[in-house]
C-alpha cells in the first residue's frame, strides 16, 4: 500500500497518580524516599502520601465507552511512499446491532495526496445503543499508473451502560400521579448529576420535588454537592396534574397509561458530558369501575364531638349508561353522619360528575377512617360500597 491509515480515539486527559514508596526513618534509606517523593513535581505539596496528583496524563488505552456519551476519533491518513496518489475517498462508518452511520465529514474525494502528507478528519457520534460497535474506515485512491487501489480497517468496541433507571408509580385520589425514579450509577468514576427531569406527556403538568424552600431560597434535597458516587442510588420524586381541560373529562384522564419520559444530563472526570432519554413511561391505569368516589377537601384535624365538613366527588365512570343513584350513609364506632340517609341524588349522565356537601362527628380520638357511605345505582339495583375513603385526626376540644 501507498497509504498508511492511523485512527486514535480523542478523549480528556486524566489527573496522574503516583504509588507513593516510603520507609521509616530508622530504615536503611533513611529520609531519601520522602525527599525523592517532595521533589517529584507530579505531586501535591504537602500531601506527597496520598496518591494525589495535580498533573495530568494523555489516555494510555482506548477506555471505556457509556450510553449517551460521544464517541470522537481522530482518522488520518497519511502518503508513506515517493509517489503522488491521487482521487482519494476516505470514509468512515459506524456499524451497530441494528443501523449503519456515516461519520465521515465531508463525502468528497481529496485531488491528488503528495508523498509525506496526511488528510486528517475528527469524527463525533452520539451513542445511543448500547453492545457491539464497530468502526469501518475504507481508503480507495489511484496510483501514478492508473491502478486503483482500496483497502478497509475494524476497529470494535463495547458501549456500556451508564445508569440504572427503575421508576415507581402512586395513583392518588385526585388523579394526581407521583413518579418515583431510583437513578444508580453502575460506572466505576463519579458522575455529576447536571440535570434530572421529567418532560410530561401532553395531558399532564408536573411538578417537581427534590428541592425544600430555606429562607426563602430554593434548596436541593441531596445538597449542594450534586455527585453521585459509584453504585450509589438516588430518587427523584415528580407530581403530575392533568390539565384543566382533561381533568373534567374523567373517562378521558382514566385510561391514560402515557406519563411521559425522563431526560437525565450528567459529567464524568474533566466534564465529559453525557445524556440519556428514557421511553415513554408507562403506568398501569387505576380501575375505578362505574362510580368513581372521591374526596375534594376534608380537614386534617377536627374537634372530638364536633361537626365537621367534608366535600365527595361522585363520577359515572361508564361511557355509555346514565345512572340514577341513591346515597345511604352508615355509621361506625367512630364516625357518624349528620343528615338523612337514603336521598335521591338524581341522573348522573356518562363521564358527568357531581359534588355533594356532607356533614359528620367523630365520638373517638386519634386517627379515625371515614368509612359507612353507599351508593345504590336504581336502574340495575346495583350498590358500590366506600370504606376508608380517608382518615382524619380527632383531638379533644379546648377547655374554655
């Protein structure tokens, strides 16, 4: 061949550490690794023992490669003969499990290569799957005689993943939804967590709460030092609300499965930058069945003996079928309703709601569960009983 073809990972310099070698004093070399150790410059001053270095050193293997991070390589290629080539095309592509990626800058061929000259070109890639990558550079270019001449190099390499990424999630009663994402780092060198956040589906706004307001200032949870250490796990807690506009449709907002999707940014050793979006998250939608019952405001805490409000939420969850419903309210050993029991609440047409005020006592402290209410659908002679629909804090009243 008259071309010769050099490819070099590009990546950050490292800090250097020394293996520190010592002895006591008493010892045959007396003080003369110490002093050996103070004069060496790769050191810090002061702290000679400790494997600490302040310089840094070029990369001496080709290191490891995580998802979401970018792949650069320096390709050269460079005339080792006397002659001049000519016509030469110089790509490079990128080979995976499932796609293959031209990297190549410019598709161009270079006229005419002089003896002792290089065409050198820098590649960049975000990776984004995860397994065997290999790197294909092809050369083809002419000879002084005509002669056309091609040839190719494998350069193979792994792509690991970075992060470990499980998610919970909680219904609540108001059709909020709470994601809980556990984020572990399964790389063996420290991660800066730059930014983790949740970009909603389009039925939903959240709210994110990892930070705690102090003195008026917005404060991290995990503190001011955002880096998270080998194997370590960190949650993340988000609050999604639907929209005004489906949360009134309640057969609407019910069978959505779609949350949305994390987007986690973070930096590794001299602030190499990485990125992973996850897929759309999916959770498993809540079953209310026909008649959905739930609460719209009730006090945390209320006076023993003492009537207190609380306001229900009643929604026929059915599509198709108008039900006519009857409340009946049934105390238990602590709770008692105030009011008549068995009244007409009227036709409820599908995905339809309506609010009902209903008043009642505790004759127990502590924490006590509103339970006893029952709704008789007339048209199927059908009832849907609601037990535990929430608990309140009953203290004893203030002595005047």
């Amino acid at each position: 061949y008259f071309l010769i073809f050099a490819v070099m990972r590009l990546t950050k310099p490292t800090l250097f550490t020394n293996i520190p070698v010592t002895c006591e004093e008493r010892d045959l070399p007396g003080n003369l690794f110490n002093q050996l150790m103070k004069d060496d410059p790769s050191t810090v001053k002061g702290a000679e023992t400790l494997m600490l270095g302040e310089m840094l050193t070029l990369p001496q293997n080709f290191g490891n490669i995580f998802l979401g991070e970018t792949f650069s390589s320096y390709i050269s290629v460079h005339n080792d003969s006397n002659q001049v080539v000519k016509d030469i095309l110089v790509k490079a592509d990128l080979q995976t499990s499932s796609q293959r990626l031209n990297l190549s800058a410019s598709s161009a061929a270079v006229t005419e290569l002089k003896p002792d000259c290089c065409i050198d070109d820098v590649i960049h890639h975000e990776v984004k799957e995860i397994g065997t990558h290999i790197l294909v550079c092809a050369v083809s270019y002419t000879t002084q005689t005509g002669e056309k001449m091609y040839f190719r190099k494998f350069f193979k390499f792994q792509v690991l993943k970075p992060l470990d990424v499980k998610t919970k999630f909680y219904n609540a009663e108001t059709d909020e939804v709470f994601l809980e994402a556990q984020i572990q780092n399964i790389t063996t060198s420290p991660m800066f967590m730059e930014k983790v956040s949740l970009e909603p589906s389009m039925m939903y706004n959240v709210a994110e709460l990892n930070t705690v307001d102090t003195a008026g200032e917005s404060e991290s949870t995990f503190g001011s030092r955002t880096y998270l250490q080998p194997m370590d796990t960190r949650q993340y807690l988000y609050c999604l609300k639907p929209k005004q506009e489906f949360a009134e449709k309640a057969g609407v907002i019910k069978g959505v499965t779609v949350i949305g999707k994390l987007d986690i940014v973070w930096k590794t050793n001299l602030g190499e930058r990485g990125r992973l979006q996850t897929s759309q998250l999916q959770r498993m939608a809540p079953g209310y069945g026909d008649v959905r019952l739930s609460l719209e405001t009730i006090p945390d805490t209320v006076n023993l003996e003492e009537p207190f409000d609380i306001t229900c939420k009643i929604t026929n969850c059915s599509s198709e079928r108008t039900m006519d419903l009857v409340l009946e309210m049934c105390n238990t050993n602590s709770i008692h309703w105030c009011g008549v029991s068995g009244r007409q609440l009227g036709k409820l047409h599908p995905s339809s709601s309506l609010h009902l005020a209903l008043t009642l006592l505790s004759s127990v402290q502590g924490l006590q569960s509103v339970s006893g209410l029952r709704l008789t659908d007339t048209f199927l002679k059908r009832t849907y009983e609601y037990d535990d629909i929430a608990q309140v804090c009953v203290v004893s009243s203030e002595v005047k």
